[in-house]
C-alpha cells in the first residue's frame, strides 16, 4: 500500500486535530501571521498528508507548521519533539546500510521509515533552521539528508545541538544507536 493510498489518520482524526491545533496556538513563535483554520483548511483537503501527519505524531515527532511556501501554497510541517523521536531511533541511514550490516542489524533506516510515513528526512539547512525555533537535540541527535559524494564513500552525516550550537557529525551509514533517530518535513 503506498501512502497515497492511506487516507485516514492512524489516530483518531478529531483528536489529532485537536492536539495540532493545542501545539500550533502554543508555539507561535515557530509561526508567525499564519492562522489555523487555513492550516487546517490544507488537511482536510489532503488526508493523505494527515496521515503522514499522524504518523509523525505517534511516532513522537510533535510536528508543527514551521512555516508556508507563498510560491507552493503549502504549509511546511517539521517534527518539533525537543529530542529525536523515540519512535525514530536506533535505525541506521538507508536500505542499503541496513542489508550491508552482517550482525546485530537495526529493525529498519531512517530513509525507509521516513518513505514509509510520506515525510522526508531534514536537510543540514532544514536541521539548522529548526534550531532557530527552540532547543532541540539537547541529548540526542539526529540523521540529516546526506550529500551522495560522503554516502558513495559509505558514510552519513548526523546533526545535534550542544553548547548552543548546531554540530554535524559523520559515522558510518550503517551505524545505529538509542539515542539517534531522524526527524522529518512534510509540505501540505
């Protein structure tokens, strides 16, 4: 089943728009002049992107409106959990690391997982901006999009904030660890 397929939340729709809506008025700082109802408006209009929504949602990521493209009409959604998704960790980078790992191999990648959810992973840019929101990654860290010339070579880049400041890491791709998962965007 692809995602598109999927058209109802995995959650109950009314309480996962209720708990979208309790974050948004809560943390306007991360929104500024942008209004519920139209944000709203946007998944009621696309339930397959809700259903992403509510897979960010139960897989820890509190995703918030961290934005709206004028160019695109579209709202920008990013998991705004102060740490890395407890639903999200322990998973190596992609398919290709995880079917490399010969012994103890993770349940799954990141890039998977992400695919799965109809989300992408963030970008070092993306990973950066959201740091400009609040506190994140203050004991854990997080896979960012990996450019393919460090992947080619069998590495991965990851991302987390200490000392009030964004450190990006590498490790092999196959790597996996309790306290790094990956947090996504969506665009509705």
């Amino acid at each position: 089943m692809t995602v598109s397929d999927k058209k109802e939340p995995t959650q109950d729709r009314e309480d996962l728009l209720r708990i979208l809506k309790f974050r948004f008025e809560k943390n306007m700082h991360r929104h500024k002049d942008i209004e519920w109802a139209k944000v709203q408006a946007k998944l009621d209009a696309n339930p397959d992107k809700l259903w992403s929504i509510s897979e960010m949602e139960i897989t820890g990521g509190e995703p918030d409106v961290i934005g709206y493209d004028q160019k695109t009409d579209e709202y920008i959604f990013y998991d705004c959990s102060a740490e890395s998704p407890k639903g999200r960790r322990s998973v190596c980078y992609d398919r290709e690391a995880l079917e490399s790992r010969k012994k103890h191999k993770p349940e799954n990648s990141a890039m998977d997982m992400a695919a799965d959810m109809g989300i992408e992973i963030l970008t070092e840019e993306q990973y950066r901006e959201l740091q400009n929101l609040g506190n994140f990654d203050m004991k854990t860290s997080s896979w960012v999009q990996t450019p393919a010339n460090i992947r080619k070579l069998g590495g991965a880049i990851f991302c987390d904030c200490r000392y009030d400041t964004v450190f990006v890491y590498h490790n092999g791709a196959d790597s996996y660890y309790g306290a790094r998962g990956f947090r996504g965007s969506l665009r509705v």
